[in-house]
C-alpha cells in the first residue's frame, strides 16, 4: 500500500497532555498552548474534557479554557464527553466538536469510566443522538488497543469488535489508543489489518503513547497500513490518570519529522510547534519530551 500523501495530526497536548499533571496549571496558560497550537498550523486540537472533576481535577476548568482561546477559522477544538451530562456541559461551553471514549479491555473500561464496555458503549448512544440533533462531530475513541494496565493481553476481536461498534453508532472517526505504550510495529500492523477489515481505514486514527518508545515505528507501521490520523501532544506531554506508568503520548514535533523527512504534507510550522511545547515546558518545569525539539534547542 503507497504511504498517504497527507496526513492529519490532531494535537491532544492540551487534554491528554495536561490531564495527568498534578500541578495546578492556569487557565491562562492551557489557552496559550492552545492558541500557540493552532498558530504552528495544527488543525485539530483537543481542548480538554467535560468528565467528573473528582475523577480528572486538572480538567475541570475546560468550559473556561473555550472560553478564553482565539478560535482560528478552520480549526477544530474538541473535547472529551464520556457521558450526556459531559456533552451538555460541552455543549454550553459552545464546543463544535466532540469524543466519546470506549476501551477494548474491561478492567480498564471499570477503573477510567466506572462502568462496563457494554455500559458504556450504551451510554454514548444519547450522546451521538444529542450531537446529530445538534450538528456536532463525534469522534470515538478505543483504549488499551495494544495492551491494558489491569489485563495484560487485549483480544484484537475485542478492539475490532468495540471499533465497528463506534462506527455504527456514528463516531466519524474511531481512534485506536495504546494507552500503555507497549505495542510494537508488528503488532500495530496486524492490528489494523484486522480492524481495517470491518471499519474502512479512511476512519481510522492511530492514538500512541510513547511509554517502550516505540510510538514512531507504530506510526510507521500504521502508515504502511494506509493510516493517515495521528493524535500527538506537543513536546510528549502526558499519560492517563488511570494507566499508572504510562508516559505520555507520541511527541507532535517528532511526528512531523518523520512525516516532513517522508514528504507527506501536513500544514504544520516545526519550529513555531517547538516554540509552543518548549513555552508550556517551562510553565510546567518539565524537561521537553519531543527528542526533535530538544535537539534543535540544543543547536540553537
Ligand atoms: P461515576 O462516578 O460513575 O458517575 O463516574 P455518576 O454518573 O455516578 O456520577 C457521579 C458524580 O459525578 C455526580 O456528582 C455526577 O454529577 C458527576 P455528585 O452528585 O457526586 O456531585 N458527573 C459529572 N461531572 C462532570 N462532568 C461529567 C459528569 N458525569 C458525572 N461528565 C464518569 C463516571 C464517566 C463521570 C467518571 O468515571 C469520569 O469522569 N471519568 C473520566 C476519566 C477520564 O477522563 N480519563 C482520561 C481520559 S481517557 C484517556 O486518557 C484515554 C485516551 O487518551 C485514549 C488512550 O490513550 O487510550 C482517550
Ligand atoms: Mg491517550
């Protein structure tokens, strides 16, 4: 299969990058990194998330972070909606955009979302319903595709089986997330061969975190399986509060080095992204994940 010629990267620093940090962070500077994102060329950029704010505290002032960013024409800002509450919420804060978000293993599904897969994949169905009504992208998300934190092994029928699920229900687009980091090239490749079979690959985004390191070969790999989405956090921001130990996601600034160095367009400004996760690294006082933008850095 010819690798794509375009790729999409959409940017989830600002909700799955800033989720797990323990610090409080302003709402000031969550709307900087988010203005600083869709100033570098990124055109999609998760915002934060509409959850429980006992579950997710870093979280809780999204409404507010909409309400401060400049929104630039033709960029999306989504955010995260695990429930019909969370959507009305995101609904109020004006968010043209958003994600539910399932998991192909059930131990997780229990200790991220408090309930069943099934539960849960019942639960977006209001949501989808909420959001046709009123004119709102639903992107759907699948955890622990490669690996889960509380089961080890995930059943790749049980990640396609989830997946086609999302697709019926009406998600545009259902993101494989290896929220652990573990999976590796031959993994992601067998992986989206099999779910690729029963959702088309041209709905289909990959979602890496970066935890064994090997997230850009995945990304390779998921490539050659026709995959063209990517969701990345600038300067490797990140984990999620309930997957302990996993480090954050893939870096974007890396992500676009090895899509830049493969001649695939995206859009995006490499040293205007650096500038923007090197700005929230020094807010966050936090060494800059992204191996590129350390290395231009240390050039400069
Ligand atoms: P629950 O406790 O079962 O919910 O949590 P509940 O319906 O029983 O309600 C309990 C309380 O939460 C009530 O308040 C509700 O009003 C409130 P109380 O009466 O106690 O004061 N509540 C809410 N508040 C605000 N917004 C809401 C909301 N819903 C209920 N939407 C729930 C269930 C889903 C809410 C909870 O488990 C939760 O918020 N989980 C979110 C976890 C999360 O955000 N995880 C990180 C994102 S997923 C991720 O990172 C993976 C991803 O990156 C892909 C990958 O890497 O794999 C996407
Ligand atoms: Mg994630």
């Amino acid at each position: 299969m010819p690798l794509p010629q375009h790729v999409r990267l959409v940017e989830v620093g600002p909700r799955d990058g800033l989720q797990n940090e323990k610090q409080p962070i302003s709402v000031a500077d969550k709307v900087r990194l988010v203005d600083d994102l869709s100033a570098a060329g990124l055109a999609y950029v998760e915002v934060g998330s509409f959850v429980s704010p006992k579950w997710v505290p870093q979280m809780a002032g999204s409404a507010e972070v909409f309400a401060g960013i400049r929104q630039k024409p033709g960029v999306t800002y989504a955010a995260l909606t695990p429930n019909l509450k969370g959507f009305e919420a995101a609904l109020e804060a004006g968010v043209k955009e958003v994600a539910v978000f399932a998991a192909a293993s059930e131990a997780f599904s229990q200790k991220n979302i408090n309930c069943s897969i099934k539960e849960s994949l019942e639960r977006f169905v209001p949501v989808l319903d909420a959001a046709r009504e009123h004119g709102i992208r639903v992107r759907g998300y699948v955890s622990c595709v490669l690996g889960c934190p509380y089961q080890g092994e995930v059943d790749v029928q049980q990640v396609t089986a989830v997946a086609a699920e999302l697709d019926a229900m009406g998600c545009y687009e259902v993101s494989l997330g290896d929220t652990i980091g573990v999976g590796t090239a031959g993994a992601t490749r067998a992986m989206f061969e099999v779910v690729g079979a029963r959702v088309p690959r041209e709905r289909l985004a990959g979602h890496f975190h970066d935890t064994y390191g090997q997230a850009l070969a995945n990304i390779y790999a998921s490539l050659l399986e026709g995959i063209a989405v990517f969701d990345s956090s600038v300067a490797g921001l990140g984990g999620c509060p309930y997957a302990k130990g996993a480090t954050g996601n893939v870096a974007s600034e890396d992500v676009l080095y090895l899509l830049n160095g493969l001649g695939i367009h995206t859009g995006i400004d490499l040293d205007a992204l650096i500038a923007a996760g090197q700005r929230i690294c020094q807010v966050l006082g936090k060494e800059n994940g992204s191996r590129v933008a350390r290395a231009r850095l240390a050039k400069a």
